[in-house]
C-alpha cells in the first residue's frame, strides 16, 4: 500500500515536463547531447535488435540494429541515469544483446540516428520507461 | 488566599508538562525523500549584477553552450543546489547532528552536516560548497542557519553565490509523516535585491528505499574541446580558471 503511494506520487512528480529543466545550473548534463539536440514535439517508434547496452554513468545508452532496405542501420539511444531508470525499474541486465525491442524515442533535430529514450517495449508487452520522461503516464 | 486553586494548578501543571512534552518532541525527518520537481523556484528578486550574469548565461545557451565547466569536471554543486536534484535525499540523524546526503551526477557533493549543539555560528568559517550549518528545533520546525560559503556554487534559479550568502531554512513535517516542507530564505546582497524564499517539497519514500550510486566521471573529451575564454564572463569555474589572481591551480607550489 504504502508502496503503491509513494509510486503514484512519483508518477505525478515525473509528469513534469523537461521543458520546465530551464536553467542549466539545475539541469544535469547529457553526456553527448543537450536536450536541445532532441526534437522534443516528435515521437518515433522503432523496431529492433539490442547490439550494445551501457547501464553506466552519467547515462544509458544502449544500440539497436534498425532492419532498413535489407540492411541495417545503427542507432544509439540515451536514457537517464542508472540511478534515475533504477527507480522506473531497469537494471544492469534489462537489456541483452541480440534482444527483440521497440524504442519510442524523441529522434535527433539534425536526423543523426540517436534519440532520447520515452520508452522501450518488449515482445511481451512490457514497457519500461525511460525517468522524467515529458509522456511519461 | 483559598487553598482551592493550588490543586487545580498543579493540575493543570502536570496537564501542561505532558502536553508540552509531546510537544516538544522532534518529528522524525529521517529517512528517503524524493524532492517535488515540478514546480522549480523561479524569479529571484535579482540585483542587476545577478541578472547581466544569468542573461549571458541564457544568451550562450540558445546558442548551444550546455554544460559548466564545474559539471564536466564532477565539483560539486553545494548548497542550495544540492537539496533540489531528481534523485532522493537521504536524511540521517546522529548525536548532536541532522545529516543529508544525496545522490546524483555530477558531483558527488559533500554531506551535509547540520549541528545541533552549536548555539551560534563560529567566527572563522573556511568557505566551502555546503557552508556551515546549525540548527534547532522550534517545536515541530527544525529551524537551520547555514553561512560559509564559497563563491564557486550557485543559489537556486541560477543565481550566482557569493561568500556573503546567508541562507536560513524552516523544515517541518506534514501532519501524515508523507511531506517534508523546507522553506528556504537565501539571501546574498550582491546577487539578491532582498531576501528569496522558495518552498520545496519532499515525498517521503518507503524506508527500505535504496540508495545508488551515481558517481561523475570526468569528461576529459569536452574539457579538451572547451573554449574556456569564450564562457568565462558567465561560467564561474571557467573564469577561475582563466584569472591567476584567483589562483587556480590546485598543487600548485
């Protein structure tokens, strides 16, 4: 009970947009991509396999092999934190090589093949959210 | 004199030293707290030093300037900054002093270290990130002085902080146990025209929380990419850096 509380509280926390992480001074920095580099209004689902997974500061980062035109495109995806994505229920082994997975992702403005993680869905329907996402439910 | 009222006050006395003692009890602020994000304190009342500062600051911003300095080279943030991350706040108290400890990149910060036994501020304070803080519980508030600072860090809101910081704190303790108000008054002349308060909120977490890890690593890439000259006007590490009176070089000599 208290659990499921403090989960729904936490909930209504993250709902807050990242728009509102104005000031640089509170916002902690991305590794290789300011916020800004994202296009934040686009949402974008992509299908396939995990090649690499980073569960390590300051950010996840993990790599999927995008099937395109009989070939295969590379695409690298930042989540937050380990300690942040912790709480929303990833771990060190969330993700495998070679595991079947859809991204739904804010792609890079510049087309570059990277994006900042919403969420990411198994085959078998589970969802696991990326922190402080802005669609976080 | 009537005899009569004498029973009737001790009484009422030993009424009132029961009453008085629950009341004098500490709530127990102890444990895992997650700070409310959503509503981030906003519009200091800024000195026009303060507000040239953080416009060139926003300015480098819109034009890609992302990180500080002091965040690629994992210093901490130090107080205020550190009790407003999206990662939980570990309160603990031991004797004669309330401790804080946080949990995110970059940093890590220092505890904080709130003393209780010390009545008055001490007179030969050496700057530092989360200053010196001493406290009391008045009632149900724990009532916390906090100066000492150093000029390395900010206040919230981006404001720079200088060494005549003075922040002042009344945390109480929804009547639920589940909310932690801290109502924070910084002030500091250069930077503030008057006193700021803020409110901020913590949801308390399930006792058996964990606390992680999240250690800064230091992003030698980034710092070798820096054009310390083009951000130091509103990049406080960058500027010490750049300035020898400062004396930046730490093992120097």
């Amino acid at each position: 009970m208290k659990r499921h509380r403090y989960a729904h509280a936490l909930r209504r926390l993250l709902l807050t947009s990242v728009l509102t992480v104005g000031s640089a001074a509170s916002a902690p920095a991305f590794a290789h991509h300011s916020f800004n580099m994202f296009a934040l209004d686009q949402v974008v689902t992509v299908d396939g396999t995990v090649k690499d997974y980073d569960f390590k500061m300051p950010h996840v980062w993990f790599y999927v092999l995008v099937p395109k035109g009989g070939a295969q495109e590379e695409w690298g995806f930042e989540a937050h934190s380990p300690n942040l994505v912790a709480r929303k229920g990833w771990t060190v082994n969330s993700l495998k090589p070679g595991d079947k997975i859809a991204v739904t992702m804010h792609p890079m403005k510049d087309g570059s093949k990277a994006g900042s993680v919403i969420y990411v869905t198994y085959p078998n329907g589970k969802v696991l959210w990326n922190a402080q996402s802005i669609n976080e439910p | 004199m009537s005899l009569r009222p004498l029973p009737l006050a001790i009484g009422l006395g030993v009424v009132l030293a029961f009453a008085g003692g629950a009341a004098r009890a500490a709530p127990d602020i102890t444990g895992m707290w997650q700070y409310d994000y959503s509503h981030p304190p906003a519009h200091p009342p800024v000195t026009p030093k303060a507000a040239a500062i953080i416009a060139l600051h926003r300015a480098a911003t819109e034009k890609g300037y992302v990180r500080e300095l002091s965040n690629m080279k994992c210093l901490p943030t130090g107080m205020p900054q550190l009790m407003v991350w999206r990662s939980p706040i570990e309160i603990m108290e031991s004797f004669g002093r309330i401790s804080i400890i946080t949990e995110h990149d970059p940093g890590p910060d220092e505890p904080r270290t709130i003393y209780l036994n010390e009545p008055v501020q001490p007179n030969d304070i050496d700057p530092s990130w989360n200053g010196h803080s001493i406290g009391h519980w008045d009632h149900d508030v724990l009532v916390v002085d906090t100066v000492g600072f150093n000029d390395r860090a900010r206040l919230l809101g981006g404001v720079p902080r200088t060494e005549a910081a003075h922040i002042t704190e009344r945390f109480s303790l929804s009547a639920d146990g589940q909310t932690l108000t801290d109502e924070m008054t910084m002030q500091d002349p250069q930077m503030l025209a008057g006193p700021w308060t803020v409110s901020l909120k913590f949801a308390r977490m399930p006792n058996d929380s964990e606390r992680l890890e999240a250690v800064c690593e230091l992003d030698l890439d980034a710092i070798q990419k820096l054009d310390i000259n083009a951000i130091k006007a509103f990049d406080i590490e960058a500027q010490r850096t750049s300035d020898p009176s400062l004396r930046y070089n730490p093992g120097g000599k």
